[in-house]
C-alpha cells in the first residue's frame, strides 16, 4: 500500500531547531548520526531515527512490516484519532501507533469503517469476505457524515442483491428499492391502503404446540384517547409489496372500526417483536451472523414516535449470537427511560462443535437510544444466563428486575430470577426453579411451557402449562405459582394446578398456552383455551376460551368460567376497565372484549 507523504520539505537541524521555527523536543536528535537508524525511545515517547542522523516529523512514515505511522511536528510517534491536512480523519493504535484499516469499535464503543488508505469512511462501504467454508459474503456498512456505522447488512454473493449510484446493497429479494437519503436508511413501500392477507394461523399453533416459545407477531396498544393499535408482521401475499418485512399497523375506535393503515418496514429480515410506552414505539429485529463476525449486525431496535415516525435506533454487534430469537420470544418492559430487553440467540461454536441456545439481556436508554448494558455470553445464572431458554419474561416492581425464562438444561425449570434494585445492571440476582422439570438436562423436551409473569403487592405470580413431571402421564393442566417478595425461595414458592384435565378428556395439542393478565395490584385474570374433549385444537379452535379470576395472593376469586372466543399470539391489554385482544385467521379479524370490572 503507498501512502503519500504530507511534507515534501526536508528538516534542516541548526542547533535545537527545526528550520521554520518549531522547536525541536527530542533532546538527543543530535546525536542520531552516531546511532543505528530504527525506533527510539525516551521519557516522551516513541520517534524514529534516520541512518543520515535526521528524524521523522511531521510526516507518514511507513516501516520494514509495511505498517504506516504519523509523527507529529516535534518527531514523536502519535496515537488516536489524527486528522491531517486534508481534513481527512485516521486511526492511530493507541499502543503500537500503526494506521488501522477495516472496522473498528473505539473506546466509546462507536463503530467505524477505515478504508485501507486508513481514512475514515464518511460514504457506505461494501466488504467481500470469504468464509471458512469458501463462500462469498458481503458486509455493507451504512456510515453517516460522521463516519459512525449505524447499520451493518450481511449477504451472500450467491443472494441476488443491486447496487445503486448511492452504494447501497439490496440485500433481501423482498425489497424491489431503497436508497440512502440524509444518513438514514429510506425503503419505498407501499402506503396505501390495500386489501391484505395473512397466513392461516396453522404456522402459530404448530410452535405453540412445542416446547419452544416464539416472538409474538401480533400485537394489541391501547392508546390513551380510547383507541386501539394493531400491530402485525405481514407474512403473505402477493399483493402486498414487501411483506416479508413488514408490519401492518392499524388504528381502530373504541368500538373496532377501522380509521388508520399503513405500513412499517422492520428494517433486518427475522423479526423479533413490537413494544410499546407511553411516548414511543419500538421494532425490534434482526439477521443472522453464521460466520460468527462481531462486526455483524444482529440486532437492531427502532423508536418510532406515537406516529410511527421513524426517531433514531440502537444496535447489537456480534453479541455471541449466530442466530437472534431463535426458539424463545421477544419481551421488553420500560423503567426510568430504560428499556428492558429479554431474549434469547443460538451462540457462536462451543467447544463441542455444536451452536447452543440460550437467553440474552440488553438495556438501552430511551432517549440516546445507547445501548447501556447486554448479558450475551455464556455465564452463571446469577447474572441472568440460562441455557436453552424457550420463553423468556421480564418485568420490574419498585426498582427492581424481575425475569422468568424457561430453562431447558441449566437450570432445567422455570426460572424465577429477581435482580438489584438500582433496576440498572443484571448483577448480583437470585434465582429459584420454581417448577422443576423432570427428563435429562438439555434434551429439548420439558412437557411443558410457561405462560406469564405478573407482580402484585406481596407477591411475584407466574402462569404455565405442564405435565405433573413425573414421566408417567403427558396430559397437561394450567397452573400459577405464588413467590412471596418477602421470602423469595423454593421452599415458599407455592405450585397451584388451575385444571385437572385427564388423557381421556384432553390430548397433548388441545392448549395453546394459559395468559396471565394483571387488572391491578390485588387482582388478575388468567385465561386458556378450553380443551375440545378428543378434538384436535387445530381442527377445531372455537371451543371457547375458559377463564379465573385471582388475588394479589394467586387465590381464585369465583369459578372458572367459559366463553365464546378463541386465543391467539395477541396478548389479551386491559382497556377501560375490560380485557380486550382479537384473533385472525386468514382475512378475518375478530376482536374479543371481556368486562372485568
């Protein structure tokens, strides 16, 4: 590599000065002649000797293993971010001096690309990798003016993609066009409105029915002026452009018309789930990193104003993960301008050459969209790790974290996991298996699924599904349990079977999963969907959906009820003092309002 030399004057030394009026620094310069020409050393750094008795200064220089460096006017090797004459900005290692090339993550955890001149990058850059197994893969990075990369999309070459005036990659067939406008990523969709279809929801009920979670595509946001947002991934058809990436959103009255539609681009191709504050919403998705590159974007976060105007995002880089949400959920609560995320990743290669599972955390503030905080490596339970995490949860209660996953090896439970109360770190926690489960640790089988976390006032309350866990039986009942904040342990987690269903009244596949719902702090609703006596749910979903009130102790206010309704993926909100969700299948939208008042 040739780098051009920014002074084409030669140093004259006359006494103790460099001709042109800057003082000389290095006390021993004069002595060089005598010495041999390579690097010096004294108590103000590093300067390079020349065999005819003169220094570098002021100038690139490039040494015998090709690497280049910047001396400054004084003769003095410099570290860090240098900006030459041009303006142009460079990276100086801040140990061995040399220029860096490629990507790389300052101390401020920025990221940035320097082109092999070593400037750095302000346009988008396009890398062409060759993995281990000898395919082609382009990384293109998205660089705003400042030369911070905001995005980063991951290709094969053998993946049809097209490159525009503006260097942009397409990097998914779905999206017919897209460009880079002001720093900012803008894909043209369709805003209209337009007839549309979603899968028949056979693909839902087929995860639901395995012992592993799934990211929730359906969503329900009660807004304060009464009305209700619906939030959907697309997953179909022809007519609606781009639908593998993205959501449909809709705005209904308090009485289920519909006023509002658009379109929402999630932006990386897996899809990982909708949150919702007060001021915000967030899109969270990702893509996969297969060849285990840390520069990889995996996971992005977008916040959208009340209007879904797009504001700003934070991403995830490597973060140990090859393939993000796989097997689990996506579950998100707000405190104190943080965002909570609970998740879960199929992990770089272990030791024993296979890609294991297992939750992750992250916490970004709100504001900055900066990424404050992530839990991502394989690590003790106490700081939140739990291998094969089917289903995650994740609330707070008075400062503190509290979490519920579904642990299929280490622990091999339901794990309830209860954080420091700065509500800030995932440190220093405590963890109870609150319903253990039987079978070999890691098998991919637990019989079982869980279904809710909710906080009362005394107490912390889960919901699930679950075999007894003996091996002898695979019929499986509703059930909660009840941890008192006060004594949080095993021994004072109490473990209340809802149903009493029997092999011959009910098959394995008849419930989806319990929803356990918080009305206030001293009472809930959990809900199921009524088994069909023999009947696969899945032939027939419209047996009712059966349901219990509890209180703030997880005791059952009145009988168990039943209704004409049907459960999916949307999570039942609370609204005006009713319980409100809706189902889908197909074309057909139905939603479901429950007084609880």
């Amino acid at each position: 590599m040739r780098k051009r030399n920014y002074l084409a004057i030669s140093a004259i030394i006359l006494g103790g000065l460099f001709w042109g009026g800057n003082e000389l620094e290095i006390s021993h310069a004069s002595q060089t002649a005598q010495q041999a020409s390579g690097w010096k050393q004294d108590n103000k750094g590093w300067w390079y000797a020349n065999a005819n008795g003169t220094y570098q200064a002021d100038k690139w220089f490039q040494d015998k293993d090709s690497s280049w460096y910047h001396f400054n006017t004084s003769g003095y090797m410099q570290t860090g971010w240098f900006q030459d004459k041009d303006q142009e900005w460079y990276y100086l290692d801040n140990n061995s001096g040399k220029m860096q090339t490629g990507f790389f993550t300052d101390t401020d955890d920025k990221k940035y690309y320097l082109l092999e001149s070593g400037k750095m990058a302000t346009q988008n850059v396009k890398e062409y990798i060759e993995n281990k197994n000898g395919e082609k893969i382009i990384y293109t990075y998205y660089i705003d003016e400042n030369g911070i990369i905001y995005s980063i999309y991951r290709q094969m070459m053998s993946d049809n993609y097209v490159e525009t005036a503006t260097n942009m990659i397409i990097v998914d067939n779905t999206i017919k066009d897209s460009d880079v406008k002001n720093g900012k990523i803008r894909k043209v969709v369709k805003t209209q409105e337009q007839e549309y279809k979603v899968k028949d929801s056979d693909d839902f009920l087929s995860i639901s029915r395995s012992n592993y979670g799934s990211c929730v595509t359906s969503n329900l946001f009660p807004q304060r002026d009464g009305t209700f947002v619906r939030v959907q991934k697309a997953t179909i058809s022809s007519e609606l452009e781009y639908a593998d990436r993205a959501l449909i959103v809709e705005t209904y009255t308090e009485d289920f018309k519909r006023i509002n539609y658009k379109l929402i681009d999630q932006e990386l191709p897996i899809f990982g789930g909708v949150y919702a504050t007060e001021d915000n919403y967030f899109v969270i998705s990702g893509q996969q990193n297969p060849d285990e590159f840390d520069s990889c974007e995996v996971i992005r976060v977008i916040k959208y104003d009340k209007n879904w105007n797009r504001i700003d995002s934070a991403s995830i880089y490597g973060a140990n993960t090859t393939i993000p949400f796989r097997h689990g959920s996506v579950r998100c609560v707000e405190q104190d301008e943080i965002l909570h995320i609970r998740t879960c990743h199929t992990m770089y290669t272990s030791d024993d050459g296979l890609n294991h599972q297992a939750n992750m955390s992250f916490q970004i503030d709100i504001s900055s969209m900066e990424v404050l905080y992530s839990a991502y490596e394989v690590a003790n339970v106490l700081t939140g790790y739990v291998s094969h995490s089917f289903d995650q949860y994740i609330t707070v209660d008075d400062g503190e974290i509290v979490a519920l996953d579904q642990g299929d090896a280490y622990p091999r439970a339901a794990v309830l996991i209860r954080y420091d109360a700065n509500g800030t770190i995932y440190d220093r926690g405590e963890e109870i298996e609150i319903v253990p489960y039987a079978g070999k640790i890691g098998d991919n089988q637990t019989n079982a699924k869980i279904g809710g976390l909710a906080v009362s006032d005394t107490s912390y309350i889960t919901a699930g599904l679950s075999t007894d866990q003996t091996g002898k039986s695979f019929v499986k009942n509703v059930y909660i349990t009840v941890t008192d904040k006060d004594d949080f342990s095993e021994s004072d987690t109490k473990l209340i079977w809802i149903t009493n269903y029997t092999k011959e009244n009910q098959y394995d596949t008849s419930i989806i999963k319990p929803y356990l719902i918080k009305i206030n702090d001293n009472s809930f609703i959990l809900l199921w969907n009524n088994p069909d006596n023999g009947v696969d749910f899945v032939i027939n979903p419209n047996n009712g959906v059966n349901y219990v009130m509890l209180d703030r102790n997880g005791r059952q206010v009145g009988n168990i009820q039943n209704i004409e309704a049907e459960l999916s993926e949307c999570t039942p909100v609370v609204s005006n003092g009713k319980l409100v969700w809706y189902s889908y299948n197909k074309d057909r939208i139905t939603f479901y309002q429950l007084d609880i008042q």
